[in-house]
C-alpha cells in the first residue's frame, strides 16, 4: 500500500530517533493520509482513496518495527506500508 501521509506528533518522534539521526531515514511516529496505491496481495483490505491512521508501533511477523525509528516515518511525501 503506498500512502500520502497528512500530519504527525513531533515531539515524540524526535526524542525517540535522536540516536539514529545518522542514518538515512524520514522521521516521524503516527499519521494519517490516504492510499494512493494498493498492491496485489492487499487488494481485499485497501482501495484507492481510503483514509486511514498509522499506529507508531507496527508488528510484522511477531516483531515491533516502530513507525519513523525501524522503518522510515511521516516526514516524507509518500510511504510504503504493508
């Protein structure tokens, strides 16, 4: 699913990735936006032009990526989940 991201908290998503600023990644924890785009395997959940929230901490495969430190956060123009 890739996703135009529409606001985020701040505050917390500094203090969290202060340690990882070296590596190249967009910052930011919780959002909300709209799909732009769904890939195959996710067609009977997501439709384009569906609104929807980022919880900051994801699980995939029984393991905590948080949104914005594991995986790259809000401060982009599109993101890339699922």
């Amino acid at each position: 699913m890739l996703d135009s991201v529409k606001r985020d908290g701040v505050l917390a998503a500094y203090r969290k990735v202060q340690a990882k600023l070296a590596e190249p990644k967009a910052l930011g924890y919780a959002s909300a936006g709209t799909v732009v785009a769904v890939g195959a395997g996710l067609t009977d959940c997501y439709h384009v032009g569906q609104r929807f929230a980022v919880q900051p901490d994801i699980w995939c495969d029984g393991r905590s990526l948080p949104y914005g430190y594991a995986l790259d956060g809000a401060f982009q123009q599109y993101g890339l989940l699922g």
